[in-house]
C-alpha cells in the first residue's frame, strides 16, 4: 500500500512531504533565511559523526552565560508551525506510523497497578489493531513504540512483559517528579532501576539550580546521575514550563547535555505548563548548537499535552526543519503520551474506512 511504501522510504523521501507540510528543509535554508532566535559563542568545531552515547563536555560557563534567547522571535517562529499546509493521504499515513515509533508510551498514574503496566505493555507490542495493519499492509514492518515509560517500583513488572521484544522500559527515577530527594537517595533510585532492567533513566533535575543560576551544581549532579546509568540511555527532564525564562531553558539544556544527558526532555507531565512548541524550539536549536561544536547528538522528547495526531505532526516537521531526517528516528527523537496513540489509530482508521471512529472502539492504550 501507499502508506507502507511511504513509510519505509521516509529517511530518503520524507524532503517532499515535509516541504509540502511546513517549510524548505533546514539543508536548503541559508544561514541568513532564518530568524534569529539563540544568541551564543560562534566558535565551531568539525562535526565527529554520531556516537551512540554523547560523553559530555567540561562546563563552558562562559557558553551558557553567554546564552540569550530572541523571545519575540521564538513566538513569531512557532506560532507559524500549526497554521502550515499538514501532509495529506498516504504520506500522513506514513507520518503518522512512524509517530508511533516514536511514543514512549506512559502511566504514571499515582494508582498503577501491575495489571495496568501489562495491558501498556502488550499495547506497546501491537500497537495497532490487527486489522488496520492488514488493511495498511504493514505488518511485515512490526511497528512498536519507541518504550514503556513507568515509576520504578514497576520497572520489574514492565521488563517481564516485554521480554522476547526489543523495546526498552524506561523508568522515571531521581526523585520524579519533583526531584527534592536527597541527591544520595535519588542516585540509589537511578542505580536500583537499572538493576531491575531498565535500559533508559528519565530523571529529573533540581529546578532551582537554574533559577539561581547555579550551573556548577546542575552540571554536577546531572554528571552524577549519568554516571549512575552506567550503560542506560539518559533523558534529562527540565521541567521547562516552571523554569522562569527561555533564557533559562536554553541555558539549562546546554548544562545537560555538557554534563552527558543523551536526551534532553521539555516536562514530566505533571507542572501546569509541560511541552510546547516555544519550548522545543528553543531546546531543539540547542540541541543543533550542540552538535555543531562537539559532534555528539543528543535526543529531543516533548512530554505532556501531546494528545492528537496534528499536534504530533506539528513537532515531527519541527524536528525535520531544526534537526533533519537524522532526528526523526526514536534514538533521536521521542514524545512522552498514552492518550496520543488513540487518535492516531482513528486517524489512520479515516485513511482507510474514510470515517472517524469513536474513541472507544480503540484498545486503550
């Protein structure tokens, strides 16, 4: 089917249909093209590839200091991502699909249950209904979501349904969602979720670090905690939206990722303001700052809000004009959100029916 060959051919193919859903691709902008959003050094060193971990860097305080962000034009630039023409027909299908991949899909509800993570956990398995995968004729691709995001106490319980499968049960530890435990407990907590199998760490940071400015302190205890993942991938949560400044969430990602964060991530979901375009692309054009200089590619993951397949769309032409293809892939690239799935199911649904589903005929997620 369309949709299937579209998927398969996004990496070398996805250039059209991202011209055609936002804007020319990054590679084809001149420098001068785009607005200015991130003032910072200029020096730059030759890009050394793509490792699997990014190793860090010694603090540049003088970098981060000299970080100031455009914030008329951040919302100018973002504001004009909804209102671009959205890919159509097969090619949203294709986009769509690989959304999925990209999902890490969560429960982080005070009340989980085991039984709970084993129905997300099966969902993350099959994804899709079986008979919209035969009616997308994708069921040779075996698409699943990019991870099983849980607290640590059910880390155990996620790891064992999954077993026989390659995707990864991400734990939220160091204190989530606050991170106000004592930093010896949370480093416990990190080293202990990694014990029990899990093969990526969302943690969370000290958000008072960055509102005093206090970026040796941040530095060192996201050094500390990524030397406690040992080999599991890291996000750092920054807790964007109660962060104060765009300054600070440029400023704060720059600190992370210096300090070894292999993802850094917009929220955890639970503060009154969690991902938003502004947000991404102020952390997007750092995590590009980044990369420039040192070579090391770190991941991007929006959490919390992200709940309709346009919304989806919205960050995946982000990324592609920020980042380019290289970070439309789940080791670069993820978004934290359950109820998201659902409407991409019913989305894809309407391309092959031609009619909106009720939600409730969807498997929950």
């Amino acid at each position: 089917m369309a949709a299937k060959r579209n998927l398969e051919s996004m990496s070398t193919a996805t250039a059209s249909a991202a011209d055609t859903a936002s804007a020319p691709a990054r590679d084809a902008q001149s420098a001068e093209a785009r607005p200015t959003l991130v003032t910072g050094p200029t020096t730059r060193a030759q890009p050394a590839g793509h490792p699997a971990r990014n190793p860090g860097t010694p603090l540049d305080l003088d970098a981060v200091r000299s970080i100031h962000v455009n914030r008329s034009a951040v919302e100018r630039r973002a504001a004009t991502i909804p209102t671009r023409r959205t890919v159509k027909k097969e090619w949203q299908a294709a986009w769509l699909l690989r959304a999925i991949t990209l999902i890490d899909l969560t429960t982080l509800a005070g009340d989980d249950t085991p039984g709970n993570v084993r129905r997300l956990c099966a969902k993350a398995r099959r994804p899709l209904r079986d008979d919209l995968e035969r009616s997308l004729d994708v069921e040779e691709l075996r698409i699943q979501v990019g991870a099983v995001c849980v607290y640590h106490a059910l880390v155990p319980t996620a790891v064992e349904a999954l077993a026989g499968t390659t995707i990864p049960v991400a734990a939220v530890s160091a204190g989530f969602p606050a991170g106000l435990n004592p930093i010896e407990q949370r480093i416990d907590e990190i080293r202990a979720s990694v014990a029990a199998g899990a093969r990526e760490i969302d943690i969370v940071i000290t958000r008072a670090y960055v509102l005093t400015g206090n970026w040796q302190a941040l530095y060192d205890e996201v050094k500390a905690f990524r030397a406690a993942c040992a080999d599991a991938h890291m996000k750092a949560i920054l807790a964007t939206g109660e962060l104060a400044t765009l300054n600070n969430v440029a400023r704060a990602s720059v600190v992370a990722m210096q300090a070894g964060a292999d993802f850094i991530k917009t929220s955890t979901g639970k503060e009154g303001v969690n991902a938003t375009l502004a947000f991404a692309l102020v952390m997007t054009r750092m995590i590009r700052e980044y990369h420039e200089l040192t070579g090391n590619a770190v991941g991007f993951k929006p959490a919390g809000g992200i709940r309709s397949a346009k919304n989806v769309l919205e960050y995946m032409y982000l990324m592609k004009d920020e980042l380019g293809d290289r970070w439309l892939r789940p080791d670069l690239f993820r978004v934290g959100a359950s109820a998201l799935l659902t409407d991409i199911e019913r989305q894809l649904e309407h391309f092959v029916t031609g009619r909106y589903a009720a939600a409730h005929r969807m498997p929950m997620p």
